[in-house]
C-alpha cells in the first residue's frame, strides 16, 4: 500500500504535526518543537502559523481503523 499522508488522531490543535510525524515515522513532540521554532525564528511575520492553518484545510483525516505503523486501515465491525 502506498504510504499517505493524514492528519493524525493523536491531535493537540489539529493533528497536523502529529501526521507528519507519522509520515517521516519521527516523534510527534519533536516534530511540534522543530514546527514551533521555525516559525519563530526563520518565518518572518509568523509564516509559519499560516502555513500551518493551509495545511488544517488541505490534509485529510486519517479513515477510522487507520494504522501508520501497519499502513492499512483495520475495519471496525462495532456497531454504535
């Protein structure tokens, strides 16, 4: 399966750190934190917080049953 690229359900804000993390298979905290100074430091005008908010509209949300580690999405038979 072809790997993609999703916003994470591990979220803080949208989840959109997190899906990189799990894209690059990196820590989700590293990730915020590298996010976080370069937006501080190297976008001026806070690029960054723009960036991050096109990224919110643009990545999807990870289907129900998604595993990055798996890269498959596991159904669930529950019924709610």
């Amino acid at each position: 399966m072809k790997k993609r690229l999703y916003k994470s359900r591990d979220k803080k804000i949208d989840g959109v750190c997190a899906g990189i993390a799990e894209y690059f298979d990196m820590d989700a905290t590293l990730v915020r934190l590298i996010w976080v100074l370069l937006t501080f430091t190297a976008f001026a005008g806070f690029g960054g917080v723009i960036i991050y908010i096109v990224c919110m509209v643009v990545m999807p949300e990870a289907p129900a049953g998604y595993d990055p580690e798996k890269e498959i999405i596991i159904e669930d038979d529950r019924q709610n």
